[in-house]
C-alpha cells in the first residue's frame, strides 16, 4: 500500500485522479470480455465505488489500476453467478471470466487475427461502427475513451449538453439493435471508419492539451494516450497521408506540454513561453511525420495543414521571429478545406500578428453573430488581446470578464481575471 508521504495520501482524490488515468483501458479491457458497452460501463462505475468505498480505510493501492480491473472482474463474475447477466453471454463470461487465468487469456488475445492488439485502439474502431453517424460516433468515443462527461463533450463541440447526451444514448441503443460484433473490424472495414477514429484521437488530445473544466489548465494523459494510439496506427496504416498528419500534429503540440504552465500550474501563453523547454525529440518526430505526410501526397490534409502551422511555431527561435503571413495563409487553407468559425476565429489571430489588431479585429467582429461561437470563451478572449493592443483598455477588461465568466476552467478563468485586472490598472 502507498504510505502517508505518498502523493496518493488523500484516497478520494485519488479516486479521482486515477479514475480519470485508468477508465478508458478500463472499460476497453471490459469491453473486449462482455462485448457489452452499458454493461463495461456499469462495471466500472461499480470498481469505481468499491475504491470509494475500501480506499479510504484500507489506503490506496500500489498499483490501483489493477485494482479496479480485478474488482470490475469479480463483480461480473458475482453476477453471472447471481444469474443477473442474459443468457447468451453466459458461456462466453464463464469462460473468459472465471475459467481462463491471465496467461491463458493472453495466449488467446495472441492468436486471434487482430491487427491492433490494443484494447484501446479496438474499442475505438468498434465504437466508430458505420451504423452510428459521424456525430455519434464521435460522441460515443469520447464519452468512452477520453473519459470526458457529456458536459465536457458538449462544450468541445459548442452544442447542448442534452444533444450530446441523446447521441451518445442513441448510439448504444443502435449498436445493440443492430447486433455490431464488438471486434475488430477487417481490414476492409478499417479505412471507412479511419475518418472518425482521427477525429476522435484529434478531440481527446484537444481535451488533455486545454481542458475545457476543472482545476487543470491541462490533462497531458490525454495527450499522451492519443499520441499512443496515433503511433500504432501509422504503423498499422503507413500509407495513409492524413495518419502521419496527425501523428505530426500531435508530436509537435506535445513538445509544448512542459513550457505550457508554471511552477504552480498557471498557464503560460504561447508566446510567452520558454521555447528552450520545448522537446526537441519531439518535434524533431513531428516534422518527420509531417515529412511523410507530404510524401503522400496528404499535404493539403486538415491534420497536415494544422500539423503545418505548428511546424511554423517548431522552427522559430522566438515569437518575433514566427512566419506569421505563413501561418495566416495555411489557416486560409485550412478554412478552404474544413469550414468553420473556429478556424476563422484562428486565422483572425495570425492576422494580427502579421498586419496588426486592427485588422485583426474586424475578422473578429465579423463572426460575433455566429451561431457556433455564441458562449464561446475564446471569441471574447481574442477580441480582449486585441483591444488591449489597440490601446482600448476599459474594453479589454470587460471582454475578458465575459472570458472568464464563460471558461469553465479554473486556471484559465484565473488568467482572465488577472488579464482583466492588468487592464483596469
């Protein structure tokens, strides 16, 4: 058991914390055995308060992802005893639950003909089933794999949390209505569905690289995971342009995890970080993947163009020295090729840094009745930068109030104060 000094001292936090870090390989590992999405989820939640419930009396453990894994192993053992499951998993769970031990059940993964060998990665696939729509698909992965609420979904997308919630019930129900094979997908199947497995591991890296809540200005396992992922799937799929675009994006945007907050876990701005900080490795991996991208043919790809504007950031040595023009056109590119306000809102930025924030301004104001943006935090936080640039500093402060009041992270919402308060000086 860890011991008082451990860092796990407090067991409800750490509950907490490794529920966030374990969940998804949790319920993808329950997955894989009871091929049943709503029963793997019910699993979980049950490890989950067995470890509120043991924790805090029995201390937590030194390895409590396993943890949760034999608790959620025993509870479906109990109620298949109990006769609680249907019928037609019985033999299946009495065989992969209570008579195979863990070599047995490894030897077995082994010999089937399964390309990934990550239950991750699988369950990814199989959730991206072509009977669930894009949205679905999507919604479902994230509520699965990045382990993010319905909340948290909703405000990644800017929609309602109710839509978002009807989605992700409306994709369990028309996976089981349709009897999806929870298994890997053949190989002829895997290229219908890559579009949304990118875009999902594209999502849950957003996730962990800016929070949309909590205490946390980052949730850098996240990234972590999704770049895992990523790499095993341009192994798996080395011809695919829009793989390696990813991976590029993903390896160059994780260089910046450790400049990206201070010592006490404020944010720090892009271009008020150490650039000596930034992983070199890293974006030495990226520019390769993005490289291979281009080889491809894939270099007009949302992922490699992005991939492309962070490449920008990789190669100067300071933000002065930033090919802002470069990345203004890349991200007219990229609005060319994916339509979005987001993107536009993106591109009003790099213009000013090029032309200046009065430019800058008039692209920001001409998508204040957009729909999408309507709550959007970012929208009054780039408008307040850029007010406060244009020496308008009673403005400034206002939006980036509105900023703060809209963030439903904490640190980012403590940096806009602060913005706001400079501004009131």
């Amino acid at each position: 058991m860890a011991g008082s000094d451990s860092p796990l001292h407090d067991p409800r936090r750490a509950v907490e914390a490794v529920w966030r870090i374990e969940s998804a390989r949790l319920i993808a590992s329950l997955v894989r055995m009871v091929r049943d999405i709503d029963l793997a989820e019910e699993l979980a939640q049950d490890a989950l308060v067995a470890a509120l419930e043991h924790w805090p009396t029995s201390g937590v453990p030194d390895k409590p992802g396993a943890w949760l894994m034999a608790s959620a192993k025993n509870r479906a053992i109990d109620r298949l005893r109990q006769g609680k499951l249907h019928r037609e998993k019985d033999a299946f769970l009495a065989d992969e639950l209570d008579a195979q031990g863990e070599d047995a059940m490894r030897r077995s993964e082994a010999s089937l003909d399964d390309p990934f060998g990550d239950d991750l990665l699988r369950l990814v696939f199989i959730a991206c089933h072509p009977v669930l729509s894009m949205d679905a698909r999507v919604a479902l992965t994230l509520r699965l794999l990045g382990g993010l609420s319905t909340d948290e979904i909703a405000r990644a997308y800017l929609m309602p949390e109710a839509t978002v919630a009807q989605r992700i019930v409306r994709a369990k129900r028309n996976l089981a209505e349709a009897k999806a094979p929870f298994e890997t997908p053949g190989k002829t199947e895997i290229p219908e569905r890559l579009p949304s497995v990118l875009a999902v591991l594209y999502l849950i890296f957003n996730e962990g690289y800016s929070a949309t809540s909590g205490e946390q200005w980052m949730r850098p396992q996240l990234c972590e995971e999704s770049l895992r992922l990523c790499r095993i799937l341009t192994g798996l799929l080395p011809r695919e342009p829009e793989v390696h675009g990813l991976a590029a994006l993903m390896e160059i945007q994780s260089s910046r995890l450790g400049a990206r907050q201070g010592r006490d876990g404020e944010p720090v701005l892009l271009l008020d970080q150490d650039r000596s900080r930034w992983n070199q490795l890293l974006i030495h991996r990226g520019l390769s993947a993005l490289e291979r991208a281009r080889a491809l043919g894939g270099e007009s790809g949302p992922y490699a163009l992005q991939a492309a504007i962070a490449a920008c950031h990789a190669r100067a040595a300071s933000a002065d020295a930033t090919d802002w023009p470069r990345i203004a056109a890349l991200y007219g590119e990229l609005a060319r090729v994916m339509p979005s306000p987001v993107v536009e809102l993106n591109r009003a930025v790099a213009v000013g840094m090029a032309q200046g924030p009065a430019a800058a301004l008039a692209l920001v104001d001409a998508l204040a009745d957009e729909p999408i943006l309507r709550g959007y935090h970012l929208l009054s936080s780039v408008r307040a930068d850029l007010l406060a640039k244009l020496d308008r500093p009673s403005e400034a402060a206002q939006e980036f109030r509105r900023a703060a009041a809209l963030t439903r992270n904490q640190r980012e919402r403590e940096l806009l104060i602060r913005r706001a308060t400079d501004c009131e000086r």
